[in-house]
C-alpha cells in the first residue's frame, strides 16, 4: 500500500505525470487505473485537470484509463473517472 506514497513523493520530485513506460506506452493513471489504484488516481487528478482531454489518452492499443479499469473490473475507479468525464468518446 505504498502506492500513493510514492507516486506523491516522484510527483512532488517533478517527475512528470504524463510520462509514457512499458511496452504500451502507460501513463502514470494508465497504470493506476488498471490495477485498481483509485487513491493514486484521485491524486493523479489535478494533472488530469490541468490538461484537458488527458483522461482520454490511450495506450498504442487504443485503450484509455476508463477500458483498463472497467475490463479489469475496478469499479471505484470506474466511478472517479466517469465523475471527471472518462466516460470513452464514440461509446453509447
């Protein structure tokens, strides 16, 4: 659980939020949003607030922080995204 500690303390380092790892090229909410992090996501959310549309980024499959977490089944990250408007353009 020592998650949303140390993504506070590479965030408060500088370290930027939006830096894409891995082989689908994750960003920081990517990840949380996938494993399940909703505390890490919430605190994530002052960046995403910061750059509009960023919520909507994808992965080079296509697949935004709202897909990861809902074919991963974390439905407390599903609501905090669709609070800050996740929910997937296009999709009904």
């Amino acid at each position: 659980q020592g998650y949303l500690d140390t993504v506070t303390m590479l965030l408060q380092a500088g370290v930027d939020p939006w830096l894409r790892v891995g082989r689908g090229r994750y960003t920081a909410l990517m990840v949380a949003s996938e494993m399940g992090h909703a505390e890490v996501v919430r605190l994530l959310l002052p960046w995403v607030r910061r750059r509009p549309g960023a919520v909507h980024d994808t992965t080079e499959d296509g697949v935004d922080s709202l897909c990861l977490a809902c074919s991963a089944g974390h439905e407390e990250v599903c609501r905090v995204l669709l609070l800050e408007g996740g929910a997937t353009p296009g999709l009904d």
